[in-house]
C-alpha cells in the first residue's frame, strides 16, 4: 500500500490521537474517527453507523482487551465494518511502561495490516468447539501460543480460547484452512 488511494474512500477507527498521529504519518491523506479509549459513546457509534451508509469502515485498534472490546461495539453498530489487526509483537512499545497499541507499528506492519482487512461473514459450516479443542487451540500447556502463531498465520489477530473461535467463525474460516493454518505454524 504506497499510498492512501487503496483506502481513498475508507474512514479508519482507531482509539486515540496517538494512533491517528502515527497512521497520518505514513499516510498523510487518511481519515480517522477516534474512540477515545475503551468508554465508547453513543455519539461515536452512532457518527461512525452514519459515515457507514457512504463510507468504507476500518476497525483498527491495539491488540489487547480494550481493542477487542471497542471492535466489538464498532462491529456492532457497523456489520460490515472490515477489520485490520496488528500482532502484539507489532505493538510493543519501544519505551518501557507504555501500553501495547497501533501507535506503536512499523510502517511495514500498518501497510500489511491495511491491505490484509478482513470481514466478518457467516461460513457455510462453523467450525465446531470439538473440532476447534481437537487442533489444541482451547486449553492445554501451548494453546495461547498456538492461537496467537495461527491468529498472525491467518491475519485475524489474537483471543482467548472462547474470543478465538468466535472470531473463526465470524470470518467464516473454514475448519479445513484452520487446519492448514495449524499444522502451517507447529
């Protein structure tokens, strides 16, 4: 992604001023609507559902528990919201005592996050708890690392062993890719 024309109609949400500092300074011609943190108002969602009815929406928010919440409430009011996720990795701050987050990433990781978007769809089949536990992603001693090589594998971000699946089959991840994905990483 050279520059913002990919995007040109897309509005990015993203939690705060320092996220939009950092995609703005890669690509200068983006447009955000910042949440403010985890406390989301009605205000936002609603000024976000409207830009949804002539503009792309991008949820974009740091890959820990207050960014899964805000995609949810986004996802929420804006169904077909696509999604781009950093890796944790990608978000680690450089200073000690900082938060994980998007203000954090390499160019190189925004610009594979923003061309690697992905949207929630229904699959044909959804991948079944059983099948899921089978492949060691929901418990045992290297399930957590699992779920996260397999989450950066196929580009949908990390969970916990509950928000993972849910996740798969939000994006209509076939078991079959799963598979691949795991058997890929291990």
């Amino acid at each position: 992604m050279e520059s913002n024309n990919k995007h040109f109609n897309a509005v990015i949400v993203v939690e705060g001023r320092d996220d939009t500092k950092r995609l703005k300074q890669f690509f200068p011609g983006i447009e955000t609507i910042e949440t403010n943190g985890s406390e989301v108002s009605q205000e936002t969602l609603d000024q976000v559902a409207k830009l949804s009815q002539n503009r792309e929406i991008i949820v974009f928010t740091d890959p820990d528990y207050n960014g899964e919440r805000i995609r949810k409430l986004v996802t929420k009011a804006v169904p077909n919201a696509k999604q781009a996720f950093i890796t944790r990795k990608e978000g680690e701050p450089t200073k000690r005592g900082n938060s994980l987050g998007v203000e954090h990433a390499s160019k190189k990781a925004l610009e594979r996050a923003l061309s690697d978007l992905h949207e929630v769809k229904q699959a044909k089949t959804q991948i079944s708890h059983m099948q899921y536990m089978s492949l060691g992603l929901g418990m045992g001693s290297g399930a957590r690392k699992l779920r996260e090589k397999v989450g950066i594998e196929l580009g949908i971000g990390y969970g916990n062993a509950k928000q993972f699946l849910r996740r798969l089959n939000m994006f209509g991840i076939s078991y079959e890719q799963l598979k691949e994905a795991v058997s890929h990483v291990q």
